[in-house]
C-alpha cells in the first residue's frame, strides 16, 4: 500500500473522530469513547475495503456492514457522510427529535443495513446475510463489527459456532478490542480471555492487529478476501477514547459527552494530530 493511501486513511480517521466528538458534544449525549477507538477501522473499510455505491445505497451487489455495537453509531454516521450516503449537514440532527441521526442506526438513514439496537444480535444478523449470499450464488461479502464488552453475550458464541459450521468464509467479524465497557475494564466486569485462541477454537481463521494501524488493518482485511472454508475474526486491539488524552481507556466517557472545556481541549489534541 503507497503512503499516499495510508496517509488519506489516517485524515479520514481523524476526520471521524471530529465529527464524532462534535456531534456528541452539541447532542450532549452519546458514546463517543467505542466512537473513537473504531474510527481507523470504519476509514478502512469505508474509503478501502467495502464494494459500494453512495448513490444506489440498496445496490444488490453490495457489500454489506453491520454495526452490532451499535450504540458507537457516531463515527458510523460519520463515516457514511464523509462517503457521500448523505449530506454532510444531517450530523447536526444526531439525536435530535425528528432528526434522521438517533442513538442507534435505523434502516430508514441510506447506507444502514442493520438496525443495532441489544448489543449481541449484530452477529446472528450478518450470519444470516453471509448464508443468503451464499444461497443467492452471490459474491458479496459481510463484515460485522462487535465490542468486546458486548463479546461476554452468549449469543455470540452460539452464532460464532453457526459461522463456522456453514463455512461463511464470506463473513468477516472485527472485535474492537478497546479494553473498557461501561462501567469499567472488561477484565474486571467479564474478562473473554484470549479471544484468538478462542475463535480459533470455534473454527475461525484468526488474524491479530493493532486497531489503530491502518496499513495492519487493510492488510488483514486483504487477507479475508483469501480465506476459504471458514469465517474470519480479526482482533483489533484498539484503545477506547483513542486520539483524546483524558477520554482514553476512561470509562467515564462511554456514554458521556464532554462539557465546553473538554470539548476545546479534544478538538485541540485532535487538530495538533500530525500526517506523514
């Protein structure tokens, strides 16, 4: 990958991120930290990795992403405006009454293929599109990307083992592996383990990164594409809060949105944010 590429994947990063922290910020409400640490993985796949069409947002051939964390919708928002899905402008509405943005995606908003809601059903969901690629003899492919927090549900596990018994190697799962949920570290609320030897064990090839590496990422999403006879994982250790001094690794901003003072110091750090 030129670093060229690399470089605009990481301006659109940080492009996410911004428009994450504003939307947050003028909404006074929303989760800004998983926001923030899935930014370098939504700039991969949307200005990458996934087969699209901004203007024919239904196109059957698509590829298809489904949002299971889906409370981590601003940068997802972000992401599809930055795309072309549409105007730029409608960020304002983020959860606002009669707004297009609310606080989990909705079918009705172009480029939303999954309505995320109960954190766990996002898996099952993008099985079942994978399984009907398959069906339909078509050559699309399904990522999906969960939290590790939502991974203690134990749907996806159930799901993860559904993945491999019908050979889905057309389906792609991300962890975002940013280490905070709510109310504290995963390790301290449901510690999942070794995840990688975990999925590997339910049938997964498993591919290991940094969350934050952009030319780790695509280079793990070039290698699902070569996968055969099984589904992948990807495990993207990331940082929850990442770009932002004070919100890192704090659970404090899961769901929380900065006050003014906060707001000026995060853009600030975000804007010192230095490009090769």
């Amino acid at each position: 990958m030129v670093k060229e590429k690399i470089n605009e994947l990481k301006k659109r990063a940080n492009e996410i991120r911004k428009e994450s922290l504003v939307m947050v910020y003028h909404a006074q409400s929303g989760h800004l930290g998983g926001s923030l640490s899935e930014a370098d993985i939504l700039a991969a796949l949307y200005f990458y990795k996934l087969r699209l069409n901004p203007k024919k947002p239904d196109w059957e051939d698509r590829d298809r992403f489904v949002l299971s964390k889906g409370h981590a919708c601003p940068a997802y928002y972000a992401a599809l405006a930055i795309k072309g899905f549409f105007n730029k402008k409608e960020l304002e509405s983020y959860r606002k009454i009669n707004g297009l943005l609310q606080g989990h995606p909705e079918l009705k908003i172009p480029g939303v293929d999954y309505a995320g809601g109960s954190l766990g059903q996002g898996i099952p969901v993008a099985n079942g599109m994978a399984l009907a690629c398959k069906l339909d003899k078509k050559d699309y492919k399904v990522y999906v990307l969960i939290g590790d927090g939502e991974a203690q549900e134990g749907v996806v596990w159930e799901a993860s083992m559904s993945a491999a018994f019908y050979k889905l190697d057309n389906l792609i799962y991300i962890l975002d592996k940013n280490q905070v949920q709510q109310t504290g570290t995963t390790k301290e609320i449901m510690d999942i383990g070794n995840a990688t030897e975990k999925w590997r064990a339910f049938g997964f090839d498993v591919i290991e990164i940094n969350g934050h590496d952009i030319e780790q990422i695509i280079n793990a999403l070039d290698k699902a594409d070569n996968v055969k006879g099984k589904p992948t994982m990807i495990i993207a250790n990331t940082i929850k809060g990442k770009g932002v001094s004070f919100m890192e690794l704090n659970p404090k901003f899961h769901g929380k949105a900065p006050n003014d003072k906060e707001f000026k110091q995060a853009m600030e750090e975000l804007n010192k944010i230095k490009f090769d």
